[in-house]
C-alpha cells in the first residue's frame, strides 16, 4: 500500500472508533442504571460493577477526545486497542465459561448476539491494529523523508 493511501485509511478507522467510543460512552452514562445493573449481573464483574460503571464509559469518552486531536490521536489508537482488547476477551470468557449471559450493552450492540459481538469487536480490534501499524509506518515515511539532505 502507497504511504498516500495510509492517511485516509488511518482517518476511516479513527471516524469508526470515534463514532463508536462517543455512541458508546453516552449511551452508557444515559441509561447508567441499566448499564450499572447489567454489569453487576455478570458473574466476573459483580463485585467490581460499580467502578466498572464509571470507568467504562468515561475511559470511552476519554478516549474519543484523545482521538480527536492529531497531537494524542496515537495514544488515542493505543488507548482504543487496549480497551477493545479487553472488550473482546471479555466477549470470549463470557461465552467460553458464564452460565448467564447478562448484556450490559447498550444501544444497537445489544440486538447482536454474543457470538456476532464477538466479531465485531475483534474486527474493531484488528482495525484499530491496522491504523496503529500504517500510523507507524507513516511517521517512519516522514522522518525519512525529513532527513534527506
């Protein structure tokens, strides 16, 4: 891929994860006790819902404003596949060993099945990994191309 295309790529994937962390993390903090009330349901997050339910969306709207600025849209990537990361290994435990299947998701991901979560959230993932790996090679590119005489 010509380093002319990275940009755009990067551009789409950050508009995707954008849309998703703001969507997310407002819908969360809008029906918060329904969103408190799910997570404590979960057999792997009951004695910590609480903090998972401030925590959560606000790292996703934290999130959001990291990938707005081009000065910490980097650290917004990471901060992104790090929290999907976790997201989709969540997806996983939670259909690999929970008796229950409680959905403290909110909005249009809760008329997906676990399974098709899952997918989702590992092709966000691989996505939000593409963009951190053309964002790399483009900042390689343009020191390179900074240090010739």
């Amino acid at each position: 891929m010509k380093t002319k295309a990275f940009n755009p790529a990067i551009e789409a994937i950050t508009a995707v994860l954008l849309l998703l962390w703001i969507y997310t993390g407002l819908n969360k903090l809008i029906h918060y006790d329904k969103f408190s009330f799910e997570a404590g349901r979960s057999p792997f997050l009951q004695h910590i819902a609480p903090l998972v339910a401030i925590m959560v969306p606000t790292g996703e709207l934290v999130i959001a404003a990291l990938l707005i600025f081009k000065r910490t849209r980097v650290a917004g990537l990471y901060a992104s596949l790090f929290l999907m990361t976790l997201f989709t290994g969540y997806v996983y435990i939670m259909l690999r060993y929970a008796y229950d299947l409680p959905c403290s998701c909110g909005g249009i991901i809760e008329l997906l099945t676990w399974e098709q979560h899952l997918a989702v959230n590992f092709i966000i993932t691989l996505l939000t990994a593409i963009a951190i790996l053309l964002q790399s090679r483009l900042t390689m590119r343009n020191k390179q191309v900074i240090s010739l005489p």
